[in-house]
C-alpha cells in the first residue's frame, strides 16, 4: 500500500481553512468523501462531486442527467499521482470548492491507522451559510455583538462556533469512527 499525503484547502476564504490528511493510496474515492466530511466537518447534507482534469466523479442520479462518472470504485492512485491537484466541490448551492493537492507519497508506517489527519487550520463554516460571501458576512456579524443581527445568527451558527477552533484529535477520532 502506498499513502498518501493530501492538503485540503477551502478556495475563497481567508484567513485559509485547510487540513492536511493522509490515505491509502488505493481509497474510493466514496470513501474519500466521507473522510473529506469528516475531517472538514460537514454534515453530508449536499450533493457532491471530484473533478480530475475534465472528468466529474460523484454519486449519478438519473434525474438529473450530465456527464458525471460513478465515484464508487474509482480509486485516487488511479487518478492522481504526487504533485497533482483535484476539486472537491461540495452544497452544489453554496459552492464549497476544495483544492485537494497531493503533497506526496509515502510507504506505509507501521501501526498506524489511515486515514488519518496531521493538522489543519480554522473550523469549517457551517452548513447552509451561504458559500464564501455567505460565510464573510456571518463572520463580521459575530465580530459586531451590537450587530442588529448578532444575536439571532449566534443562535444560527451555535454558541460554540469559533472560527478559529481546530482540532486534529478530535478529527481523527471521527475518522477512527468511520474508518470501522
């Protein structure tokens, strides 16, 4: 098995929400998914899809009739190699477009359990908040607690949305959960 190292980067927000993960090579990319949700912290509520070069790959739904290609067993080794880059795009609606950049390859450490996360920077936004420009206006309306709005998007987002919470053990115990 080799492994792979992937940084995953929300495009369009800044400060940067990123996380650097590692999977084997051989990963559905069905799979890939579920751990993208969990180490981002989505909900999976959304429509998704990858995008190698021109080639779409998600879950194909016959009513809604493009050129997307089943993800299902599509492995990532068989699409991408080191020094490559892949879309993750997520919520169709809010667009949440990921740069997957695979850092490298490496063999297999003895014990460990992948996939796996390494680091990573800022929470995700929540779900449902609107995509960038969505997610930069709830930001200054939680910096303004004399906003007119504060109080009602602080209910919306949760008293314990902090933007700038991360954190990789937590992460990977959801990634323990789902790797079973």
């Amino acid at each position: 098995m080799t492994v792979y190292q992937v940084k995953v980067t929300l495009q369009y927000i800044d400060p940067p929400v990123w996380r650097r993960i590692q999977v084997p090579g051989d990963i559905k990319l069905g799979r890939l998914h579920r751990v993208l949700q969990a180490v981002m912290g989505w909900e999976d509520c959304h429509l998704h899809q990858f995008v190698a070069g021109d080639i779409m790959y998600g879950s194909p739904d016959p009513t809604f009739p493009d050129d997307i290609r089943s993800e299902r067993n599509v492995r990532l080794d068989k699409i991408a190699s080191a020094g490559d880059a892949l879309i993750y795009e997520y919520d169709f609606g809010d667009g949440w477009i990921h740069r997957l950049e695979i850092e490298k390859t490496l063999a297999p450490e003895p014990k460990v359990r992948y996939p796996r996360c390494l680091d990573g920077a800022r929470a995700c936004p929540p779900e449902d908040s609107g995509g960038p420009p969505g997610y930069e206006n709830l930001l200054e309306i939680l910096q303004d607690p004399g906003h007119e709005e504060f109080e009602e998007t602080r209910e919306w987002a949760g008293d314990d949305f902090d933007p700038e919470a991360f954190d990789v053990d937590s992460v990977n115990r959801t990634l323990k959960r789902i790797a079973s």
